[in-house]
C-alpha cells in the first residue's frame, strides 16, 4: 500500500535519515583492506544502536545482520561473515537502514577497498550519479517510470548492465511498500507520484550483463558473468518541485546540489 505522510510522520523520517547518513558517513572509515565484513556489520550496528535507532534488516524475513554487505560480483545482499576479507582492488556495498520510532531509512554505498582499477572506479563513480540523474525526475506529478528512465539514459552509453530483477521501493513504516521503482525503461509509465511520498531509489549497476542468478545461500544475488556491480541507494520524500534526499548529510546534499 502507498502511504502519503503526514509532516509529523516526515519529521520522523528525516530523523532515521539523518542517522544512517551518519553510519555510511563513519562506516567509511573502516573499509580497508584487511577488515572482514563480519566486523563492517558489527560496527555497522553498534554505530545504528548509538544514534538510538534500530537496524532495520537485522532479522528482516530472517536476514542474520544489520547490513547486506556485499563484494565485487555480489550485487545484493551479501550476507557478513568472518571469514570475508576485503581486499585491495576489491569493491563493496554496504546496504543497511534504521528505524527511529517506527520510521524507516534506506541507503546503500559502494566503496573502493584500497587502490581499485579505473574501471570499477568509474562503475561506482557511475552509478552513484545515475542516481542523481534519475532523482530530476522525482517530483509530484511524474511516473515512477520517468525515473528509471532518466537512469537508463544516462548508463546507457557505457555500456554497462542495469539490473532488472531488483528494484527500487516505497518505504515508510515498512521497509518494502508500493510503489516498486524501476532503474531501467518499462513499457508503462508506473504510478504516479504525489507529494510526500517517500520511495527509496537504488540502481544497481553491472559492468557486464545486466543478467544476475542467486549465489546459493538464499539471499545473496551475484551477477551471471562474475564481473563487477555496484549500487547506491537513497531515501526521497517527493515534493512538487525537486525531491528531498533524506539519507545524506547537510554537506554531502551541497555537494551534489540536490536538497
């Protein structure tokens, strides 16, 4: 079900925003060679606890840690463990959210382990402005489908692949809510977006096939040919004229211009 949030309820929202802008912020430090994803998603939550909010996915239908972290060709879902060293010239996203009194947040980065090729730096670099690309579009009175659109126009001419079979959400007091929110074209523009609505916005992006299989743990997606994938994630609160980015902090919100 759509949900269109009262001011109050949006206050919340901004709040739990704010928080897990936070952790990707000092979660940053921590992505070094060296470091497992086990101990990323033990400091992941310790640093959600701190804020006073709660992680949203840790026992999400089952899931066992307050983040999906996942490496290289993983492009989803990743599940943390000991024995997963980082790497140098690896890449790995961190997906995670918090609830702060009931109210949820959504955001993924993809970080660099170290020194990593020109072209996965340019596949995480890519991905994360696709996302700025596709958010023009997110004003009251489009299509959800007007946003994986403008994502799609602008990776097209690199030549990498968009994943299909995961997509953007609504989000709210629930993690997963209607709308589903492509990153790609679809043949039907979608629903409508109306103010104040909130959607989290994700592209994942391959630098092979678009085409991902499940990795064999039940969670875990990975792309088909082995090849890279990044994605970045925010959570928007649809206004009429540009969006709200709810998950970056005040200085990273001037820095890509966005509000």
């Amino acid at each position: 079900m759509v949900t269109i949030k009262s001011e109050h309820e949006i206050e919340l929202m901004r709040a739990a925003g704010l928080a897990l802008a936070t952790v990707h912020k000092q979660l940053e430090e921590y992505v070094k060679p060296g470091i497992s994803t086990f101990e990323l998603d033990r400091i992941c939550e310790k640093l959600i606890r701190g804020l006073g909010c709660l992680p949203s996915f840790k026992g999400y239908e089952g899931f066992p840690a307050s983040a999906c972290i996942s490496v290289n060709e993983e492009v989803v879902h990743g599940i943390p463990s000991r024995n997963r060293i980082l790497r140098e010239g690896d890449i790995v996203s961190i997906d995670t959210g918090t609830i702060y009194k009931g109210w949820q947040s959504d955001a993924a980065r993809t970080h660099a382990v170290g020194k990593v090729s020109g072209e996965a730096r340019d596949l995480i670099d890519r991905t994360r402005q696709s996302f700025f690309e596709g958010i023009k579009m997110a004003v009251a009175g489009n299509h959800v489908n007007d946003i994986g659109r403008a994502i799609e126009d602008y990776i097209s001419p690199f030549g990498y692949g968009i994943v299909e079979d995961l997509v953007g959400h609504g989000i709210g007091q629930e993690m997963h809510e209607e709308p589903e929110v492509p990153n790609f074209t679809c043949a039907r523009r979608g629903m409508k977006l109306r103010k104040n609505m909130t959607i989290a916005v994700e592209p994942m992006i391959n630098l092979g096939t678009w085409e991902v299989i499940e990795g064999g743990n039940g969670w875990t997606y990975v792309t088909a040919d082995g090849k890279y994938s990044a994605h970045y994630e925010n959570t928007l609160l649809i206004r009429e004229e540009e969006p709200e980015v709810l998950s970056l902090l005040p200085e990273e919100k001037k820095l890509y211009g966005v509000k």
